[in-house]
C-alpha cells in the first residue's frame, strides 16, 4: 500500500509524503514501528525509494517525503530554497506523522539535510545514513558544470523512451551505458503539450545547490551524536578517503561501501545498498555497538 500524506512545511509550504506500507503486523504495537525517513537528492522524488520501503516495511515505517520543489510537494516561485527551510521541512514531517526518534536515510542532497537536522534536533534522530555526499565544498566551478548541463538537456523529450536513452546512453556525463539512471530520471519527467519536461524548475535546483555548494559542512557533521551510517557507490561522487574522513569526524561513524554503484547507489545497484544498510538497522535494535568495521557488501 501506498498513501499521500500531505504535510505542511516551513512557511506553510505544502509537502507530500509517502507511507509506502502498513506498519508491520503481530507486533504489540503496530502502529509504534520504528519510523525511517527517507529523503531524496537533488532533482529526486520520493518514489525512488519504492524498492528500499519494500524491504524496509518488514520491521519500520517507512516514508518517503518529496522535499519543496520536488516531485508533487510544492514549488514556490519564491521559494526560499535555503538549508535552513529544507531541514525545517523535515523536522516537520517526523513531528506531524510522529515518526521520531526517528532513522533517517538521505542521498546526496537529502543526506545533506538529514545530518543538518540530526545536528539541530538530536531528540528527533536515532540514526542517520548518509549516501554519496560529501562534506567537502564544491566550490563555483562545480555549480557552473550543472548549470551548462542543465543548458544541455534537449528538451523536451519526445517521448519516456527518449528520456531514458539520453540520460542512460547520450548524456556527456554517462561514461558507459547506465539503464538505471535512465530510469531515475523518467520517474521525474511529465508529459505536457509538447512533450516530456521535468516536474522540478531548473533553476530551482540550481538555486537549492548553491545553498550548500560553496560552504564545507565537516563542522555539522561532528555535531551529529546519532549512530551514523557513511555509505558510498564505488564509482559515485563520494571518494573513499573523504568518506572515512567522515566517518572519523563522526562521533558513532560506520562506513560502508557498494561495488559497481555510482551516485545512485540505491538505484544502481538495489541489492548491494540492501546488503549495505540492513545490518546496520538490525543493530540498531540489538544496541549499536560503538565500533568503526567497515561494512563492504
């Protein structure tokens, strides 16, 4: 089962979340299943978390916001598109479907808001794992690249197979032939009168992006006292010595790492990102053990 929960978001924006299954059944209280947010990166939706709520549902409550701008949430022309108002956002969506203390799951940018938030409000924050984002600054050139990117889509798509080709096959950025790519951005295209065009404003993203892009958020992530998860695609965006650097400025780190996946570890490679996560949500019920093994599926 899948339900729309609407949740109202800092500034009164409207947002949508997503309970993708019934709390487990037998439990004594079924409806207290640990609850898990999952937030998408950027240019995500909630949807992209379908296959991980499925497995998830076994023993949590998971559910998936689309976060301001995104996916069937609203896009304010004015936004504001600030960390602040995307952390703000989340808070709200654990305190209004009484999720916490909560586990949260963020890629990219979503892992972003999701270790800012686990910094402001420990009360609401079990655990946290973090997904191919980095720490580190990316500076000006880097958000100069998306916007030429953005400049280089050709848009609009004629049709969803012409979406999945160019973003998994014709894209300059795509080294080698990637379907799973091609499907994640099918799954944020609508169609409209003259084709296929995203549900995101363009230069929304740009806007959200250069809210984090030329600051470094180490200072954050050492405030973050919640058993924390840094997992990386071996061929993502998050290399491995930024990533256990992370994962020693972290109070209670783990690192963990998936073969064969790139920024989308989740999408890349379902399998390994279960392999990955699921032992770490285990012994958070069993009493997390404070060690630093890595976890290499």
């Amino acid at each position: 089962m899948v339900r729309r929960i609407d949740v109202t978001g800092s500034d009164g924006v409207r947002l949508a979340a997503w309970e993708f299954a019934d709390p487990p059944k037998g439990r004594a209280e079924a409806g207290h299943a640990p609850g898990v947010l999952m937030l998408h990166g950027l240019m995500g939706r909630a949807t992209h978390w379908a296959s991980t709520a499925r497995w998830l549902s076994e023993r949590h409550r998971p559910v998936g916001l689309d976060q301001r701008g995104h996916g069937r949430s609203e896009k304010p022309a004015d936004g504001p598109y600030t960390r602040d108002a995307y952390v703000a956002d989340a808070e709200a969506a654990i305190e209004q479907l009484d999720l916490g203390p909560v586990t949260l799951i963020g890629h990219s940018m979503g892992a972003l808001t999701a270790w800012q938030l686990a910094a402001k409000r420990p009360d609401l924050v079990k655990a946290l794992v973090i997904c191919d984002m980095r720490a580190s600054a990316l500076g000006a050139a880097s958000q100069r690249e998306w916007a030429d990117w953005f400049d280089s889509w050709p848009l609009p798509f004629a049709t969803l197979a012409d979406v999945r080709k160019w973003f998994g096959e014709d894209d300059p950025w795509v080294e080698r032939p990637n379907p799973s790519r091609g499907e994640f951005f099918a799954e944020v295209m609508a169609e409209s009168s003259d084709g296929w065009r995203p549900v995101f404003s363009q230069e929304q993203m740009l806007t959200s992006r250069a809210t984090w892009v030329y600051d470094a958020h180490w200072e954050e992530l050492a405030q973050v006292r919640c058993p924390t998860l840094v997992l990386r695609g071996i061929d993502g965006e998050l290399g491995r010595a930024e990533a256990q650097e992370m994962v020693r400025v972290l109070p209670r780190g783990q690192y963990a790492e998936v073969e064969d996946a790139g920024h989308l570890v989740h999408y890349d490679r379902p399998e390994g990102w279960r392999r990955a996560v699921e032992p770490f949500l285990e012994r958070l019920g069993d009493g997390f053990r404070d060690d630093r093994e890595a976890v290499s599926p």
